[in-house]
C-alpha cells in the first residue's frame, strides 16, 4: 500500500483496474465501540475493535470509557503487526 489520502473518490476504467493495489492508498484507522443495550438503556456487553494496527496508545479507549463499563471482548486487526512495536 501507499501512504496518503484519497481526496476524492476513484473512478475506475474497468472491473480489473480495481484489482490493481499500487493504484489503492493507505486508508485511516478506525477504531470502533460497539455498545450492546438493555431495555432500560443500560450497557450490558461492548465490543472493541481496532480495525488495523496501530502504534501505542492511537484508538486506545479513553479512561472514561473503560471506567463506564469494562471491554467483553476485544478485536484487533494484526495484518503488519511486525511493522509496530509491542503490538499484541
């Protein structure tokens, strides 16, 4: 992949030029909560997810998060996870 960002979106010629990845760039990383409710609006499971790899502490949760409610379970995106130092 190459670093940089996409301003706007690409236009492809045909099917195959879209399987062409020296063409593709380098996208964000997202981190997501996903909060799972009561009937009362309470939290009763989450979700964290880092969809890529990422040096320490970018998409780490904010204190106020965690201390809301704990994490049930965690997915972390590991493709390059050679590439970044004391990745899990």
């Amino acid at each position: 992949m190459y670093k940089g960002d996409v301003k706007e979106r690409i236009k492809y010629k045909s099917t195959l030029s879209k399987s062409r990845a020296n063409w593709w760039k380098e996208g964000e990383i997202y981190t997501f909560v996903i909060d799972y409710l009561s009937n009362t609006q309470e939290i009763e499971f989450r979700i964290y997810i880092q969809s890529s790899v990422a040096n320490m502490t970018h998409g780490w949760l904010s204190s106020q998060i965690k201390e809301e409610f704990e994490v049930n379970i965690t997915i972390l995106g590991i493709a390059s996870a050679n590439n970044v130092e004391n990745y899990p």
